[in-house]
C-alpha cells in the first residue's frame, strides 16, 4: 500500500497570492490547457499545471520551483486558458513571492511589493540627500539648500564626485551583496530540497555561458506568440541598460583613475562617452514605451500585469526622463529647472539600485540561475 503524503496548506500564503494580484489562481480547475499551449514548457514536468494547484492549496514549497523563473510571462497560457485563470500572472505573482522569500531583510521587500510603501520608499532617499546637501552647506561646501547662482555646473551642487560617490558605492554594494545572499539561498534549495533534488551534470562556467548568450539574445522570449513583440522591446531595454553600465564604469574609471573631471563634450570635440549616454537613453525609453503599448494592445487577453510588474517600469524611465531632461536644462542654463530634476535623477536613480535586489530588477540574476540548474539537470533548456 502506498504511503500516505500530509499536505498543509499554508492559507495566508494562498491570501498573499490573491493580494499581489493572483486572485484568479482558484479559477484554476486543472485541464492543463497551460502547459499544453506553453512553447517553453519542458516534457519532463511541465509548467504551469503544477505551480497552479500548488498556488491554489497554499503550498510554499512552490517557491523552491525552478520552473516559476522558467516561465516568462509569454501569456499564451492566459489567452488559451477556459475559466480566465492567468496563469501568466499567478506565476509572476510567484517569482515575486520567490524574491521575497530569499531576500534580505525580507520585510523591506514586502515593502517594496506593495504600492501603499510607494511613498515611504520614495521619501527615504529624499530626506537622505537633503540632510546631505544640507550638511555639505554647513561645512561650507556648498550652498546647501539653495540653488547655486550663475552657470549650471551639477558638481556645484555635489562638489566632484566624491560627494556623490558616498552615497552611491555603499548603495551598489548593499544591492549587490542583498542580491549575492539571495540567490546563493536560492540555489541551495534548488539542489536541497524535494521534487526538484536532481544530479547536476557538467561544470557551472560550461553550462552558466550559454544560459547568459540565451538570455542575452532573448530567444525564449522569442518562441512567445501572444506578446512575441515583447521580445525585441525587451532586448532594446536590456541593451539601454548594458550601454549605460558601461557609460557609469567608463565615467567611474575617467574619474577616479584618468582624474578627467565632467561634463564632457557632446560636439567639439565629441566624446564617445556622451553618444553612448545618449544612444543608451535612447533605447532605454524607446522600449519602454514600446512595452507600455505592447502590454495595452494586449491587456484584455494577455492581462495588464501588477504593480509589481510596472514598479520597474515607471522606476526606469523616471531615471531616463530626469536625466535627459537634466542634460537640457543644463545646456538650456535653466538653473531654476536644471537642479531639481537633477536632484529627483539622483533620488531615481538611488531607489533603482538600493531597491535592486527586491524589484523585477532581481529576475535578471534569479532566471539565470533557474536556467543553470534546469539546464544542468536536463530539464530541456
């Protein structure tokens, strides 16, 4: 006789997927049309079928599944599934409950989940750079909270980059190490714990670079059909972001190694540094326009997303608008216009990276390691 299994339902869990935006995951009544019409799901397990029934009986061990990270929201499932389930956003629901699960402190990422904290988490950066400017002002390094007179030089507001610097690297550790923590729990669990416990086959560099050039080029986002166009604005999104990366390092490296003091030209002579600045920007808010009218064109069959899956969204082009737009009140010698949204571009740009670990920002590192191990397991990916 086969042993008896004790299944206990955890039903807070099942009231948080309802309350970050999964309140269709009991409409689920199991017909697997799911994971039929999923180009990406594998034979082996396939996926969405059992994250739902895990999800409608309050199972958190759903949240040591690789297969939720394997999902990428192509949304074929919610247009094909028969009682209006969305299967596509119950398991983004998930993943965000995943981030939340393994982050560290993991009440700041529930904070960071849910909108009614918008305020909170906007307004602790602000008191930070203004006790900041406020104190550079008593020591006589800047004007403090006034606005500086005559040309618009931001380094009057930050004296060299130190000042920003400060603030910043203790930022990006933080992000990185909160990120670093997560995924090492993460991973540990994927090769610890029940059904998904595999033997791992062939090195992690070997399997690890194919996994990136995948995720890189988007072809799994590519083998959608509903949101198919979702991948080329993706793309334009990641190669914004991979752009201005290498314009922050190559700026960090003139700085603080070439001494090469800001601003630097954009004619006479050019400087490639601002091209790519500009080219990054460029393609950072071309694609997220893009996606915003992608996911509306879509929303009525595919879903309009949560708040969770828009935080990002809005987060991005707040750095990308504030920041061009602080280019040209630069150039404008608007003072009155330049230095605020200087000031709101540094706020932006603050909660882009201390709240890195706890965003959608975090599914880049967390789907690249579900991949690893579903490629190192043989799971057909």
């Amino acid at each position: 006789m086969a042993g008896e299994t004790l299944i206990k339902p955890d039903l807070q869990f099942v009231k948080r997927i309802v309350a970050a935006g999964g309140d269709t995951a009991k409409k689920c009544y199991q017909c697997d049309t799911c994971s039929v019409v999923c180009n990406l799901s594998p034979e082996n397990q396939p996926f969405p079928r059992k994250e739902m029934i895990r999800a409608q009986w309050g199972l958190k061990d759903v949240l040591k599944s690789p297969d939720i990270w394997l999902c990428h929201q192509c949304s074929d499932c919610t247009v094909y599934c028969p009682r209006g389930a969305k299967p596509g956003e119950v398991l983004g629901v998930l993943r965000q409950m995943c981030i939340e699960h393994y982050a560290f402190p993991s009440f700041l990422a529930r904070l960071v989940g849910d909108i009614k904290f918008l305020p909170l988490l906007i307004l602790a950066p602000v008191v930070l750079f203004l006790a900041w400017l406020y104190v550079l002002g008593l020591l006589g390094v800047t004007q403090g909270l006034t606005i500086p007179e005559g040309k618009v030089v931001y380094s009057k507001m930050f004296p060299t980059v130190w000042f920003v610097d400060l603030i910043f690297l203790p930022t990006a550790f933080f992000a990185v190490a909160v990120l670093g923590l997560g995924v090492t729990r993460y991973w540990q669990d994927l090769n610890n714990s029940n059904p998904w416990k595999v033997k791992l086959k062939g090195g992690l560099l070997q399997n690890l670079l194919p996994v990136l050039k995948d995720i890189l080029m988007h072809n799994r986002f590519r083998e959608c059909d509903t949101t198919y166009a979702r991948s080329v604005n993706h793309l334009l999104l990641v190669f914004g972001f991979i752009f201005l990366a290498v314009v922050t390092a190559w700026a960090f490296f003139r700085e603080w190694v070439l001494h090469h003091e800001s601003p630097y030209n954009l004619l006479l002579p050019p400087d490639p540094l601002k091209w790519l600045a500009l080219a990054g920007t460029a393609l950072l808010l071309y694609g997220i326009w893009n996606l915003y009218q992608q996911r509306q064109a879509n929303a009525e069959k595919a879903g309009f997303g949560t708040y969770f899956d828009w935080q990002l969204i809005y987060l991005i082009m707040a750095v990308g608008v504030t920041g061009a737009a602080s280019w040209l009140f630069r150039l404008m010698g608007a003072a009155s216009l330049a230095y605020p949204t200087y000031f709101v571009h540094l706020v932006s740009v603050f909660c882009l990276f201390f709240y890195a670990p706890y965003t959608k920002m975090a599914h880049l590192v967390y789907r690249t390691v579900a991949m690893l191990f579903a490629r190192m397991s043989e799971r057909g990916f």
